[in-house]
C-alpha cells in the first residue's frame, strides 16, 4: 500500500491540473462566503438567519473543485493510457484505488479546511457589518462554540466525502465528461428538481436521499431541528453514497480490462 500510495501522489503532484484545482477549492469556497456574509443583512433581532451556515456557503462552491480534482485524478489517465502503466506497476487494482483514494482524501481535507477557515474567519470579520451583531442576538462566530465548530468540521469532512463520491463515479465511467456531468448533476442539479416535486412527502423524501441536501446540513446551528435529517444522519447518507460509488467503481475496475 505505501508504494502505490507513494505512486497515486508523485502522478498527482506532477502535472499542473491538481495545483490549481485545491488553490480553487480555497480561493472559491472563501470568496462565496465572504460575498454572502456581506450581502445578507440581519436588520433587527430574531431575523432567523444560520450565521454558521452563511459563513460557510462557498462550501456549495468549493465542492464542484474537489470532484473536478477526483475526476481528472482518475479519467486524466485513461484519456491519456497511462493507466494500462499504471495496472501493470500496481496489477493490485483495489490496492491502487485504496492509494488513490487516500492521497485524494488527505489533499481534500488539507485544502478543506484551509477553505473552511478561511470562509469563518471571513463571516466572523463581515457578519456584524450586515447586522448580525449581540444586539441582535448573533454573537461573533468562534470556533470555541459547539455547533459552530461541528458546522465547520463537518464541512470539511462534507468536502472529502464528496471527492471520494466523485472517485468512485469516476472510476465506474472513466470517461472525464461523462463522469463530470453526472457528478455535478448529482450535487447541483439533482437538489434543484427536488424543489420542483410538489407533493411534500415526496420532496422530503428526496431530500432526505440528496447526497448535497442530506450532508450540507451538517452546517445546521439554528435550524437543524426542523431538517429532515439531523446534522450527522445527513452526513451519513453521503457516506451511504460515497461507499456506495466506491464499491461499484473498484468491482468494475477489477472486472474491466484498462
């Protein structure tokens, strides 16, 4: 395991894409949350905004890097070949996906949470400008405060979840457009016609299967009581879905041939 993982990292390292993808998952995920923690405003006491959650909207950004990041670390070597080198040096094919897997993870979670924080410190600096002052019942965010600091680990956890989620897609398609359309409908536009359902029963039921929906709501401070989920069941359906995409993309990459 160590010499494919030695092996997953020196392929990603080298080539310019990844670099600028974790700079983006930073740049973007704290540039979002300080727009939205300037632009809403809290114009008098128990105006019902998550303060947390605000702080950490680019996190909705962030995360279309991070599958980006997993897609091109898998179908970035199909589309080129190197992958009949790479399952030659490494014919343990689970193996070499445990490695992949585990390089990804520890990039998402390094460039996560610099992002997460980022984003916080950014609300905690902005937020009182737009009126979520003490008067009005928001103390400054801190990352002493319980659902504040679970909101934001939890992000970060959301963040890697989602690049294994987009490892495992990946691998099953190998294709980087097919891969990328269905891993960005899934967290995008799969949310979207959740609203469009009319009937509640059913659109609570989607929502509690969203894989977006479901462990976003691990960024619930104020609100988590009315969910659909909880904050942690929430992130344990995208953990269902990222085992889930895992385990069929390592049972088609050991039964395909490269």
């Amino acid at each position: 395991m160590r010499r494919e993982t030695q092996a997953e990292w020196t392929k990603l390292r080298t080539v310019p894409g990844p670099g600028w993808l974790l700079a983006g998952v930073v740049v973007l995920t704290v540039a979002l949350s300080a727009v939205a923690s300037a632009a809403v405003t809290c114009a008098s006491p128990g105006c019902g905004h998550d303060a947390a959650r605000l702080s950490l909207l680019g996190v909705q950004l962030g995360q279309a890097m991070v599958a980006l990041l997993a897609v091109l670390a898998v179908c970035g070597e199909y589309s080129t070949g190197l992958i009949r080198t790479s399952l030659t040096a490494m014919p343990r094919r689970t193996t070499a996906l445990a490695a992949k897997a585990a390089v990804l993870t520890g990039l998402s979670l390094v460039a996560g949470t610099v992002a997460v924080l980022g984003s916080v410190l950014a609300g905690r600096l902005l937020l009182p400008g737009s009126g979520f002052t003490p008067a009005h019942g928001y103390p400054p965010l801190s990352l002493a405060d319980g659902p504040t600091l679970r909101a934001a680990a939890g992000s970060v956890l959301y963040l890697a979840l989602i690049a294994l989620l987009s490892l495992g897609v990946a691998t099953a398609v190998r294709d980087s457009a097919a891969a990328t359309g269905a891993v960005l409908g899934l967290l995008y536009l799969f949310p979207i016609a959740i609203r469009m359902v009319s009937d509640e029963e059913t659109q609570r039921l989607l929502w509690q299967l969203s894989p977006t929906n479901a462990g976003l709501a691990i960024q619930a401070t104020t609100d988590a009581a009315v969910l659909p989920l909880s904050p942690w069941e929430g992130l344990g359906v995208l953990t269902a879905w990222t085992a889930a995409a895992l385990l069929i993309g390592g049972l088609l990459l050991r039964r395909r041939d490269a």
